[in-house]
C-alpha cells in the first residue's frame, strides 16, 4: 500500500468512528437489545471499520 491509500483508510476510519459515535448519540437503541447501536463503544468501533471499508473500496491498486 501506498502513503496515499494508508491516509486515505485512517482518515474513513476516523470518520466512520466519529459517525458511529454521531449516530449512537442520535438515533442509538436505549433499551439495550440493539448489539451495536446500545453502547456508544460497539457503535464507534463499527463505524470506524465500515468507514475504513468503505473509502478502501475507491482505492486503485498501483500497476506493476
């Protein structure tokens, strides 16, 4: 992997970090029977690793 393609997958996984927080704070389950969305930690950490994914996706693989 590249500089660029590193930087890019920390950047999605601090922003999919901070949406997961975002959306536990918004919308998260209060009653405690939703497992990802029922602890601020869970969330965070799911959305960091669905924001790393998903900016990897956009990344082109350098030609040899």
């Amino acid at each position: 992997m590249t500089k660029r393609a590193i930087l890019l997958t920390i950047s999605g996984v601090i922003l999919g970090a901070i949406g997961g927080y975002i959306y536990y704070a918004e919308i998260g389950c209060l009653g405690g029977t939703c497992p990802i969305t029922s602890k601020p930690l869970n969330s965070t950490l799911y959305g960091g690793v669905m924001g790393g994914l998903f900016i990897n996706m956009f990344i082109k693989s350098p030609k040899n």
